[in-house]
C-alpha cells in the first residue's frame, strides 16, 4: 500500500514461466531478488513477488510440478512467455464488476480465493475475470478480504533503489481495433498514436489510463512472433522511478530511448518480453 493508503494505478502483472526458480533466479540476476509466496489455492501454480512501495507488485508465477496442467495462463507458463496478465485493484469489486457489464463486457465472479505463505497467514480476496481471457488484454479485478501487506509489501531488494511502481502495462495486440473497446473501459478519450520503430510497434498510449496498446510495425518481428505463439497478451511492463540515477546503480540496464513525451530504459532480463523503467 502506498503511504496515503491510495490504491495504486495497477494491482499487479503476471510473468509466467515453465520454472519458478529459474524465473526468480533471472530476477535476481539484474538485482531485483524475489520473495517466494507460496502456493495457491487451486493446488497447482505457486509465485514470487517483486513488491513496490506503491502497493504494486510483479508477480512470478508456475506450476508447483513441472507439466501440470495450469487453471491460470497454462499456456504462457508451459509456453515460457514472461509478461502475460495485469489486474487492477478496486475498493468495490461487485459495484465495478457491474459497471463493466454494463458495457457489453463478458465478466465472470466476483469469486473468492486464498494462498497460504510459507510462513501460514492465509491471504484471502476476491477476482473478477474481464474479457475472453484472464488479464490478458483487459485487466482482471481484485479487491482484497485481508490486509493488503498480507499479500504485499516492498521487496528489499527494490528499498532504497528509487523504483515506485507499476505505471504502465504494455498490452501486445495485433491490429488497434481494440482502442474504442479500452477507452470505454476505462472511461477516457482516444488514445495518443506513435510509430516506435525501436520497440517495432505502432503504440497507442490513453491518457489517465495505465495501459499502452501495441500492434506490430511488421510481419517477423519479435512482437509479431510473439502474437502468433500467444495471441494478445502484455509484452512489457513499465516501472516508475523517484531516482532514475540510484535505480540505473542498482538494476542493470540497457539503453535508453524515447517512449512518447519521455522515456524508458529498458531492465536486462533474460526473460522473454520487457521490463522497463520510465524517466
């Protein structure tokens, strides 16, 4: 939670992967160390968190046995996509599940789920799932039953390195039909659109809204590969940073270039899609 108690701009963004520790361990490499969560609920898949001061968190997800069979993005897990779901967090679920309804949105639950951490204190809230598939393109719901520290708090590696949280989710999609259909959800106007010749997309970013569309500039790319393994799913996410100078001491870095009015550098993780920290 941040330290006005205000819900932060994303609740978290998945990064899945055939192997946990391999997940964290790549993490850990660029000096973002994880901490282990846990297992959920559902008796399959298990995490690591990256947690924000602002009450954000990355959270690292697989099967607790390689090979099963996965409720939540089996595909991107078995499939070793790295970035594939964000939720937002809402103080009303049931009040924000029927709005998004209202919209011609297919949503189903709110439902209740649980994960013990490794230490026993049962965490416990509610979801939502958007769209066609979860948090894939629109964000699914969460509204929490028990303190949010329960779930998260700021990873120690991430104290004192100036990073504050997720600011943007960067959604791979293959054309931007979908603009009008987020614009309604999040109740803003039209996106800004750029060609972005480095990240190999045309990006359509909304303003007051978390989240940037990317289509491919052409056929090959990286993110034209990527739709066709996955279809459409987050390819990047962007961090924010109070102290871009201490942030670039302590996480290791690749180049900068622009992204819209700013800009981004991008975090060098051997795991498929981006990590990027904006400023």
């Amino acid at each position: 939670m941040s330290e006005t108690g205000a819900l932060p701009a994303v609740d978290h963004a998945v990064v899945a992967g055939s192997d946990l520790d391999a997940l964290a361990a790549a993490f850990a490499d660029v000096g973002l160390e994880t901490e282990y969560g846990g297992e959920h609920s559902n008796g399959v898949t298990h995490n690591h968190t990256l947690g924000f001061a602002d009450g954000s968190y990355l959270e690292l997800i697989s099967t607790v046995e390689p090979g099963l069979e996965s409720p939540w993005w089996n595909d991107p897990i078995h499939g070793d996509a790295g970035p594939c779901a964000w939720a937002l967090p809402v103080a009303d679920i049931g009040a924000e599940t029927d709005r998004i309804e209202s919209l011609g949105v297919p949503v189903e639950g709110p439902a209740h789920y649980t994960r013990e951490r490794p230490d026993g204190v049962t965490i416990e809230w509610d979801l939502t799932e958007v769209g066609e598939s979860l948090g894939a393109t629109l964000p699914f719901l969460v509204a929490d039953r028990t303190p949010r520290e329960y779930r998260v708090t700021e990873s120690e590696s991430v104290a004192g390195s100036g990073l504050t949280g997720i600011e943007e989710v960067v959604v791979g999609v293959p054309d931007l039909a979908a603009a009008e259909r987020f614009a309604s959800f999040f109740e803003v106007d039209p996106p800004e659109r750029t060609d972005h010749e480095g990240f190999g997309a045309t990006l359509a970013r909304f303003e007051g809204a978390p989240v940037t569309l990317a289509a491919p500039l052409s056929e090959g790319s990286w993110l034209a590969d990527r739709l066709d393994r996955f279809g459409p799913l987050p390819c990047a996410y962007l961090l924010g940073s109070a102290d871009p100078v201490t942030t670039a001491e302590r996480v290791d870095l690749a180049g900068r270039e622009g992204w819209f009015d700013g800009a981004v550098r991008w975090v060098d993780l051997d795991v498929p899609g981006r990590v990027g920290i904006l400023g």
